[in-house]
C-alpha cells in the first residue's frame, strides 16, 4: 500500500493545485466507491472482478471517443467521469484484496510522468511534440531492457492502424524514423505503384493483395505520425464525412427517383462530389 508520506519527487512543485472544491469532490467519489463495495452496499458491485469489469471500460472508452470526435464538451464531461469511475472500482477492488490502492496509482504514474519527461524535469531539450513522444519511447525502452521486442507488449487487439503507429514510435525511438514527412509521402508512392502493379498483373491471390495494401496502410501511418495526426482519428473522421455525404447523396438519388446500383463508377463518383 502506498506510504502515508510519499517522498517528494524532484522538481515537483509541492504547492497544492487549486481546484474549485480544493479536490474534495474526487475525495467524495472514493468514499461513495467504498460505500458501494462495503457490506451494506450494492450487490451489484460488490461482486464485480478486475475481469467482469473489463469490457466496461472499454465501452466507456469508445464512448468517450464518440464524444471528443462530435466536439460535445458536455458529453466528454460525463463520459470521462464514466472512465473515472472505472479507475476508482479497479482501484478499491484491489484495496480490499490488499494488492495497492489509488494512492499507488497516482504515485506510479506521477513518477512516470516525471521520468519521461526529462525537458521539463530535467536539462533535456526538444524541439517538437513528435520528439516528445520519440524520447518517451527510447526512455521507455531504456527502462524496459533492450531485450524487449519492438511490438512486444502491444496489445493484438488494438485496432491495426493504432498497433501500427505504436510501433513505428517505438522504432523512432531506436533511431529508425524518416527525417521529414516527405520521406513517408515518399514510402507511400511506393507502397502504392507496388499495389497498382500487382493488379495490374491479372490474377492476385487474396495474400499477395493483403501484403501489399498493409505496407500501404502501414506507410499511411507513418505519414500520419510525422504530420502529428493520429491515424485512428484521421480514419474515424474520413468515415463520418463519408456516411453523412452518402447519404445526402443516396436521399437526393431517391428524390430523384435514380437506382444507385445502375449507375457506372463516373456517374456515382460525380454524385458524391456534388451531394454537400
């Protein structure tokens, strides 16, 4: 369990930070947790595990997502509390088995953060945020042991385009990056003639087709971490700005009384372009 005194960190400031209720409310929601998980609690949450929690984080987490992606600022309010809440219940679940508590939590992470952050704790300079994320890799690896492989520990369920650009920064953080986003735009012309060609060939098996359009998402990716853009959100943005468009386009085509299915790629592509 975490000490009643923690030991101050080095160029922490030890000034209390200033919230409007001087951090009672997140006091407040600890206490209200270990009402629910004490024996006059809720059954309901009493019987919960780290395990049957699992997926409801992961529900608030999309959820979460949904809200920053519609700029809903109220919405991300309530869904963050919602992750909030997931945090604490992990928290006092492993309090009461006498594992650590959320003091150890904040502890761990406060020290994290420090370590990783040496151009601000430290004497290290960086000229970008992309370098930021560079060194917190190299450091991470520096911690972890050279022996720790490039995508070991990466969960395989992270959605693809995610995992791939994980990667890539770990690999930045060995020294294996490109020097400028011109040189990724570059990977990805290439990737593309590759694809281009071997359709252009005839018959493509599905595996030789599957490789050849991952080395071009992979390289989409890389583009998308030297730009700063976040692959996942690129993504989940061109999906929604197609959606809402197909079906101004689909709306218009049935007002009009057109089939979509009998039209050739020119006439449905001119359609999108002209459904705004």
């Amino acid at each position: 369990m975490a000490d009643a005194s923690p030991t101050p960190l080095e160029g922490v400031p030890r000034d209390p930070i200033r919230a409007r209720a001087e951090g009672e409310r997140l006091l407040d929601l600890l206490r209200v947790m270990q009402k629910l998980r004490g024996p006059d609690g809720c059954p309901w949450d009493r019987e919960q595990t780290h395990r049957s929690l699992g997926r409801h984080l992961l529900e608030e987490t999309h959820e979460t997502l949904e809200a920053i992606d519609a700029g809903d600022m109220d919405g991300l309010r309530d869904e963050l509390g919602d992750v909030l809440l997931q945090v604490v219940f992990h928290a006092e679940i492993a309090r009461q088995e006498g594992e650590w508590d959320v003091d150890d939590v904040a502890e761990g992470l406060v020290r994290k953060l420090v370590r990783r952050h040496p151009h601000v704790f430290g004497d290290t300079e960086v000229d970008s945020a992309a370098e930021v994320l560079v060194n917190w890799e190299r450091i991470k690896t520096e911690e972890e042991g050279a022996a720790r492989g490039v995508d070991d520990e990466i969960p395989a369920s992270l959605p693809a385009l995610a995992r791939a650009a994980k990667v890539q920064r770990r690999a930045a953080g060995s020294g294996f990056d490109w020097r400028t986003a011109e040189g990724a735009l570059g990977s990805v012309r290439r990737e593309l003639g590759e694809l281009e060609d071997e359709v252009a060939g005839g018959e493509t098996s599905a595996e030789r087709a599957e490789e050849e359009l991952g080395d071009l998402l992979f390289a989409a990716a890389a583009v998308a971490r030297k730009l700063g853009v976040d692959p996942e959100t690129a993504l989940r943005g061109a999906t929604r700005r197609f959606a809402d468009r197909f079906e101004r386009m689909r709306s218009e085509a049935a007002n009009e009384g057109v089939s979509l299915d009998g039209l050739d790629d020119e006439e449905l592509l001119a359609r999108y372009r002209a459904a705004r």
